[in-house]
C-alpha cells in the first residue's frame, strides 16, 4: 500500500466527513507517512465549505495503536502539526455519535 492510502476520505450529502486511518496490519500505527496523509486530508477538508463535522476511525481491529517509533529511525524526521476548526468525533471500539459536542456511548 502506498502512502497515499494512509488515509480514506468520504464525504456524504449531510456533510459528515469519514476520516479512515488505513493501515490495519499495524493497527493504525501513526508514522509519517500517515502523519503527512492526516494533514494533506485536514487541509482538504478545511478548504471544503459542505463538511460540518468529521468521524475519524481506524480500519481493522483497532482505532490507533499510537505513534510507530520503528518507522521514525532515528533520523530526526520532524512530526508536523495541524490546526482544525471543524467538529470532530473517534470513533474507538464502539459506536460514538456526538451529542452538542459531546460524544457518548450508545
């Protein structure tokens, strides 16, 4: 899988916006490939005047299993960081829906 199927992006008719973390065989580990995919799709979805809030899940088994300090090497590979006004809900090994902005199990 290329890095460019690090992250899967829908947006339905409502404006929801389903962020999928694809990278199932190490849980979803964040390394910066995905770290790179996760700002290129914020950037993408921040430019898109129809999303109005967006549900981040990761594919397979686990949501994230955290940052893959393996795919770093010690080569001092700067992380960047990003900024998002919009609404945004995890999904984490239930259903989560967001409630007035805020999010409870069903």
């Amino acid at each position: 899988m290329g890095t460019g199927q690090r992250i899967l992006l829908e947006v339905d008719d409502a404006g929801v916006a389903t962020v999928t973390l694809n990278r199932a065989e190490k849980h979803n580990a964040l390394d910066t490939a995905m770290f790179d995919a996760l700002l290129d799709v914020t950037s993408e979805l921040a430019a898109d005047r129809r999303v109005r809030a967006v549900v981040v899940h990761g594919a397979g088994k686990s949501f994230c299993s955290g940052l893959d300090i393996s795919s770093l090497g010690g080569n001092g590979t700067p992380i960047r960081c990003w900024s998002v006004t919009t609404p945004i809900a995890g999904i984490m090994r239930s259903e989560c829906r967001s409630i007035g902005g805020a999010c409870r199990r069903r």
